[in-house]
C-alpha cells in the first residue's frame, strides 16, 4: 500500500485533509471516497474488469455516484483487503470531492415530468416510452443499446408480426390457465413468460432485481437473474415470495475459481434456484454504440484496451457498460471441457442460453440424452441483438428445429427471448413448440417507469394478452397449444435451407460434420 498511514481511521474533516485525498489522483496513489469513506485503491487498479482509467478519472474524487448503481453489496470486501479502508469524510468534505463535469446547459426537455399513473399505460412500448423520461441517460443507452446497427434487435420483434394466428370457434373460453410445467416438468409456474437475466437493474431504479423479483411474484413467474446483477443473490431472494422460483446465470471467467466461488453461493441456495444458466451467445461483448456514445458524453471513458493485459485480453471497442461487464469472461468454452467442470461444481440442472442453430439444438439434446439430468433446457436467443448483428432471431431457430430434427422438443425443453412486445408473441412462441419465453429489458424499462409496481403493471399486460389470445383462439390450457393456430408460412421462407447437416449416430461424429 502507498498509502499515509498517519491518516487511518481518522475522520477527514478538516480542508488539509481533503485536501489530502484530492491529491492521490495518480496510478503511483489511487484514493478514492465511497459511500463516506476513503480507499486506497491503487494496488487494485491492474485488476479493475473496467480497467483502471475509469477509477483514475475519479481518484482523489467521491466516486459513490458512478459506483453504486452498477455494484453489489459486499463488492468491496471481496476485492479490497481490510486495510486499504483509511478512514471516513464528512458530508461537507464529500460534498467537495465530488467529480466536476462539464454539463450541458439544461433545456426544457431535460426537466423530468412526473411518470403517469401506471393504470394509464396499455402496453410494453408505452412503458418504455415513459422509463426513458425517468432513467439517467446512461442507463437508457445501456438497456437500450445492441450490436452495430441493431438489425437483429429490430428483426427479433417485428418477425413475430409475420406470424398469423388461426382463432377456432364455438369453444367455451370462460376461464384459461397459463400454469406449466419447465425444466422436464420439475417446476411449475403460473406464466410461461420468464425474466430473462437482465444486468443492472438499479440503474433504473433503487428497487433493482429485488424489485424485479416482487413485480413478478403475483404471476407466478420465473426470474433468471443476472451473473452482472447489481444486487447479491442473497438479496434478490431474501424477501422472496414463496414458492418463488430464480435461476442464476453464469458467465464463465477466465479465472475459473470466481465462478466456481459464485456457483458454491447459489448451491447453497436451491431452495430459490432451480437452475444454472450457461450463456453461450456472448462469450466477447458486441460493439454497442449507444452505450459507448454515453461514457463518452458523460466523460467517464473506459478505456480501449485494459492495461498491463496481454494481446488476447485486450478489449475492442471504445468501451461502456457492457465493456466493463464483459470484462473476464471465458471464450474458451467447449461441450468437451464445459460442461463436465461445470458437472464437478453443481449438480442443478443446466440451461444453455444462446443456441442460434437448430445444430448445436440437436448437439444439446444429444449431451442430455448422453448425460441424463445434465442439459434441462435450451435457450434460443442471440442476447436481444447485442452481440453478433444480424444473427437470426429465435424464431428462425425454432423453425429450424421443427423442420430439420423435431426430436429435440422431446428431449430437452426448449425455450426463447427476444423481441418479446405482446402476449400474442408469446403464444405464437408457444405454438411452434417453446416451453417458456423471456423478457429482458420490458422488465428493466418497467422499472425505469416505476419500480417494483412497474414490473407489475409490465407483467399484468402481458398477462391479459396472453389470456385473452388463448380465449380468442379457442384455447384453454397452455398444453393445448400448437402448429394448428397459427401460419408461420412467411416466415419458413427465410429460415436456413442448408439441409440438417445431422450425423444421428453420436454427438461427437455429428459435430465433426458441423
């Protein structure tokens, strides 16, 4: 440590010794002030995920602002050792070390009007509309931002409009149930709709994933939460409702004894937890404009390419939010190593998320034929279009599987995300063969909009759409769904027409011929 040990455990009220803190803005000494106290952070700027240009841009600074909303509780216990705490300032003195910022002149757009009632919102685009006017713009850029000019993003909602429904008629259609079964029947919901694991989420609001968790919980539905939370596991659950269930998701660092310390963390939780979910459609982050764009008006950069890092550590992009979350994790994955390491540090049931071929489908269901309580689930996804642009939306995959090896929906469940705006999308999701279907940022900008009660008011939306689209189509239970009630024909024509390219006989001969 470079630090004044004269000044330990004392109070920094005086102006010499804020004076003090101001002066350790260097790599040779890094201060900086959270939550009222000082740290002396410089032997852990080597080791920063964000590198350590976006801690010396706040040294010597009271960081709390930047910090807290994008880290848990407990953060700084796991990274700092005891002594690198040097004491505390008092709010006058923290009031002076705040960053200084060139701000724009506000204009009268700037000026946050008071949300409406949420009673008053009718749909997913409508609270959208009304968490941009409450979140900070960086927020926004972060939950709105995709890879390079969003075209899968876009492609993943509006392919949903090329599916047609097929109502039936003179059915009684008083009452529906939306309840199922996931995870080869082990646990039951009251929606097939799920939180997808959504990074961040007290950047919209206080109430965070917790809040996340109690605007689901009268539906029954399942939350994924996500390995870049900003609130502990332990918190998320902790005032859960009962019978409440969560999945964690995991992102694979390169240093592997961190995900296996957080798989011990969630294995002793299976009360709430029923799964680990493995993403796979991410292993490098997207190059995200928006975010990007928004460190760099707001000036807090995170750098390009993370100090003291070899070649292939280094990060492209000019860098943001999900630069910084990205930061560690593996892109050495494959189903021979994977899989069994994850097998020797929990025995929950496994969900791939990310499975944008109807191949590496057949490739998963394989594995869990081969390893029976292995692989659960599958999700197709291509992360909300934030990672590879362009990439096909989960629907494609879904047809794919249909057409080229149906077996699958037998083996494993296969589940989806992306795009998700209307309960019509969900059941039209349902009829093609998914068990469940995700939604990641309708969650997040129900926050934005207002809280806990935001996600809520999201969730009761889609709720009624669902419902009063299975009425309409002549459907009582979720099981009844299928291939009949609806026309998927416009959308067969841009799926892959490449042929199964399947080797049936084994998993490894198959994947040789992909």
């Amino acid at each position: 440590m470079k630090a004044c040990s004269s000044i330990h455990s004392k109070t920094l009220q005086s102006p010499a010794y804020q004076t003090t803190v101001a002066k350790h803005r260097s790599a040779d000494s890094c201060w900086v002030v959270l939550y009222g106290n000082v740290y002396d952070v410089t032997d852990f700027l080597p080791h920063h995920p964000g590198g350590s240009k976006i801690i010396l841009q706040l040294a010597g600074r009271d960081a709390t602002d930047e910090y807290d909303p994008i880290h848990p509780p407990g953060t700084l216990e796991e990274n700092l050792k005891p002594e690198a705490k040097l004491g505390t300032v008092d709010p006058a003195g923290i009031k002076k070390l705040k960053p200084e910022r060139i701000e724009p002149k506000p204009t009268a757009d700037d000026q946050k009007a008071p949300p409406p009632p949420l009673h008053t919102l009718l749909n997913l685009d409508e609270i959208e509309a009304v968490a941009k006017t409450q979140v900070s713009k960086k927020c926004w850029a972060y939950y709105f931002s995709a890879a390079d000019d969003l075209i899968s993003k876009y492609y993943n909602g509006s392919v949903f409009r090329s599916i047609l429904l097929r109502p039936r008629v003179f059915v009684d259609c008083t009452t529906v149930s939306t309840a199922t079964s996931l995870l080869g029947g082990t646990v039951r919901v009251g929606t097939p709709v799920y939180v997808c694991p959504a990074a961040m989420a007290r950047l919209a609001h206080p109430d965070g994933e917790a809040g996340i968790a109690r605007g689901i919980s009268r539906f029954g539905a399942m939350q994924l939460v996500s390995n870049n939370a900003s609130q502990t596991p332990e918190q998320i659950v902790a005032d859960a409702a009962p019978g409440a269930v969560f999945g964690w998701q995991l992102y694979v660092q390169t240093t592997r004894a961190k995900s296996e310390a957080m798989l011990a963390r969630i294995n002793k939780m299976r009360d709430h937890f029923k799964c680990i979910v493995l993403t796979l459609d991410a292993p490098v982050p997207g190059k995200r404009e928006h975010d990007e764009k928004a460190n760099l008006e707001s000036q807090m950069v995170v750098e390009s390419l993370s100090n003291e890092k070899s070649t292939a550590e280094k990060r492209p992009g000019g860098g943001g939010v999900g630069q910084q979350l990205f930061f560690g994790t593996a892109a050495d994955l494959t189903w021979e190593t994977t899989l069994p390491w994850l097998a020797e540090h929990t025995d929950l049931p496994i969900v791939l998320k990310g499975v944008q071929t109807h191949e590496d489908a057949y490739l998963a269901a394989q594995y869990a034929r081969k390893k029976p309580g292995s692989i659960k689930a599958i999700i197709l996804s291509n992360h909300g279009g934030r990672a590879l642009d362009t990439a096909p939306p989960a629907v494609h995959t879904l047809l794919e599987i249909r057409k080229y090896c149906p077996e699958v929906f037998g083996i494993i469940d296969v589940w989806i995300d992306g795009g998700i705006k209307r309960g019509t999308d969900v059941v039209k999701a349902l009829c093609l063969g998914a068990k469940a279907v995700g939604v990641g940022r309708a969650a997040l900008w129900g926050l934005g909009a207002g809280g806990w009660k935001g996600v809520d008011r999201t969730f009761e939306i889609l709720q009624g759409e669902i419902e009063t689209c299975m009425k309409l189509l002549g459907v009582k239970e979720v099981s009844e769904l299928g291939p009949r009630f609806i026309n998927s024909r416009m959308v067969e024509r841009d799926i892959f027409d490449g042929g199964a390219g399947l080797d049936r006989h084994g998993l490894w001969v198959s994947r040789a011929k992909l």
